[in-house]
C-alpha cells in the first residue's frame, strides 16, 4: 500500500487524472425491463468497490479474516422503460454462503444499491450508507437465501419434517419436499431509507415497488435489482447517482463489514444529464496531491485520524485508510471545511471518554474537528487530491 501511495504521489498533479473516480454509466432505454433478454443489450461497466474500514470491528475473528481485505471490481448495468430502472451487478465471489433458518454464526453474501432521495437540489450528495440531514437514501438490501423446509414461506420450525425418518414417512417427505420446491418464499429483499445516522427504516407498507435476485455462477454473483423511477422517495432522471456494496458471508462480512462503492453517476440514455454531478463523479480533483499530502501534515490529520495500515490506530476520527476509494471529492471538501455537516450520534466505544468525536451545543452535534475554512481554497483541493489516493490494491 506504502509503496504504491509513495508512486502515486511522486507523479504530482498527473496523479489526480489517473486517480479519477469510476466513469458514468449508462442506462440503455428499453420497452421494458422486465424482460431478461434486454441484459443483452446493456452496457456493462466496471466500478470497484472499497473495503469499509471507518470503524475497526469489535470481532478479533472478522478482523483476522479481513486484515489485508482489498478492493473488488464489479461490472454493472442499468436499463430503463421510462416507469422502472434496473441494474444487473456481477462480482467475483467463488465461495456460495447463503442465509440458513436457525443458524446464528453464519453470515450470507448478499449486495446493496442505495439512492439519493428526491430533494430540491440534487447536490450535494448524500452522506453514503446512512443518508444526511435534508439529504435522504433509500437502500435495496439483497441476501443470498437458500429454499428452507416451510412450505408456508414463513420459516415455521413447526412445519418440519424430520429427513431420518425417511424409510416410515418416505410418501409424507416427498410431498413435503414437492411442497418446499413449488412454494417456498425465503427471498430476502429489504428496502430501507434514512436521513442520517441512527435514522435507517425499513419501508413495510408496499410504497416502495421493488425486486431483487441473486445467482450464484461459476465465477461468482449476478445480482438485479429492478424498482419504480419514481415514487414517495425518489424522482430518477437524467442523472441517477447510485452506491453499490457487496458483501461476503466467507469473511463474516455483515453490516458494516463490506465492499462499497462511492457514488457512480448512472445516466439516463435519452435524457438530459445533469453535467455538474457527472463531472463530480467522475473527474476527482485537480489538486496537486503531493503538495496536498504536506498540507495534510502541516495540520496534523493523522493526529486524530488513521491514514494509512501501518500508522498506529487512533480513535478521536474514523480510520481514513480507504477514504478516497468510497469518498467522492465534494464529499472530501464538505468535511474539511464543514465538518459538522454529518456527524455520527454515539461515540466511538473503544476510544478514551476525553477523546468525543463531538459536542452538543444548544442541542446541536458540533464536530470536535477543526474547520479548515480558513486555508485556501488551492490547500483545500490539494488536500482532496491526496485524500482520494487513500484506496487498497484491488484484488
């Protein structure tokens, strides 16, 4: 990581071309995306998806597995009829891990698309994963599942029959298990929205129209998602920015334990795009990172925040090892600048109770960290720049 960071930043102000974020997607205009043949004419993409590592695990297990965890690439599609958008990802995953009925130590693969909220103004964007204050999400939650014994769909224990007593009961399991093929419903699809930290719902009343699947391939995971363009939650056009993560049952992978991308610019084929948030997505910054990464030390950022694997843990900040693989660049601004902008309620647990990652004021969460509106602006984008050199290898 060390050596390849040192690489990067010895190639000064070429080094933020090269590290500009995924290109845009397109959406290809279908009459209608139901249909699977039209995966036959989307184009696919390549976006990658960065380790999660903000806030270290408390599970020494999970963090064994996941120590030198990388960045996956995954390719992705979208495709839309003018009511509906669907997208199709595929990433490399070669272990199956599905979700099991009455198994508590077992996690399952599964993949996320999250979208911005319909607001006045599409920017800025969206604090990625848990949406902002004024800035919503609405997150697609898809799990691997495997069909379970309840013909009812309900994951009833009562209706399970015991395989060892095959040889009496052999008519009575087949017409079980004929059952359990032709009726069972153990998809796990959740859709959540949030507008902030400890904010996630999940949508239950039938206001969000929605699908997901998952198959499991040689090579590893195809997952769609098809829902509305727009309904109480979102008005898709033009320019839809989407987040996508992935995670992998094999390395405990659950919750925050992921594989996440930032924002990706899907646009519309057809319409017209919204040229300021392409650019944002897709151009990263035109700061000098070497010049940036001295910035950085000047004001003493890794004093509070962990900036690369082998600097020693700190726990005033979130880690920032892979801040620029799942950070867009205005994200990276706003938290110089104004870092009370998104704060997370709560503290850290494994910090020291003198070290608050913030303060109320007059019932307000006020950020411990220092605004930096004072520095340039040339300082402000240098810092970027650096920032977003802070990404794993990808595997």
């Amino acid at each position: 990581m060390n050596k390849i960071l040192t690489t990067v930043l010895s190639l000064g102000v070429a080094a933020s071309a090269a590290l500009a974020a995924d290109g845009a997607i397109t959406a290809v205009k279908v009459a209608n995306v139901k249909d699977a043949t039209v995966w036959a004419k989307a184009k696919f993409s390549s976006i990658t998806l960065y380790p999660q590592t903000a806030i270290e695990f408390n599970d020494k297990k999970a963090n064994v597995l996941t120590e030198n965890m990388k960045a996956k690439k995954a390719n992705v599609a979208a495709v839309y009829d003018g009511k509906n958008i669907a997208l199709r990802v595929k990433w490399t995953d070669k272990t199956k891990d599905v979700e099991q009925c009455m198994v508590s130590d077992v996690y399952t693969d599964g993949f996320a698309v999250q979208f911005a909220g319909a607001t006045k103004k599409p920017q800025p964007l969206p604090y990625i994963g848990m949406g902002s204050i004024g800035r919503p999400v609405v997150v697609h939650l898809q799990k691997a599942t495997a069909k379970v014994y309840e013909p009812n769909g309900n994951k009833d224990v009562g209706m399970q029959i015991n395989r060892q007593q095959a040889g009496v009961f052999l008519e009575e399991l087949a017409v079980f298990d004929a059952k359990v093929a032709s009726l069972a419903k153990t998809d796990y699809e959740r859709v959540f929205v949030g507008e902030g930290f400890r904010s996630l719902t999940e949508v239950k009343d039938g206001s969000i129209k929605s699908n997901g699947a998952m198959t499991h391939g040689p090579n590893g995971w195809a997952g769609t998602l098809t829902r509305a363009l727009k309904d109480d939650y979102v008005n898709l056009n033009g320019t839809v920015p989407v987040s996508i993560a992935v995670w992998d049952g094999s390395t405990m992978g659950r919750n925050g334990l992921k594989n996440l991308s930032a924002w990706v610019a899907i646009t519309l084929e057809g319409q017209k795009q919204d040229v300021g948030m392409v650019a944002d997505l897709t151009t990263g910054s035109k700061g000098n990172a070497t010049k940036g990464k001295a910035v950085v030390e000047a004001n003493g950022c890794n004093g509070c925040h962990q900036m690369t694997a082998s600097d020693a843990k700190t726990f005033m900040g979130p880690s920032l090892k892979n801040v620029g693989g799942y950070s867009s660049a205005a994200y990276l601004r706003e938290s110089i600048v104004k870092p009370s902008a998104v704060v997370v309620p709560g503290y850290n647990r494994n910090a020291h109770r003198n070290m608050p990652w913030y303060n109320l004021e007059k019932g307000k969460r006020i950020s411990t960290m220092s605004e930096y509106g004072h520095l340039s602006k040339e300082d402000v984008e240098d810092m970027v720049a650096y920032l977003l050199t802070f990404k794993a290898e990808v595997e």
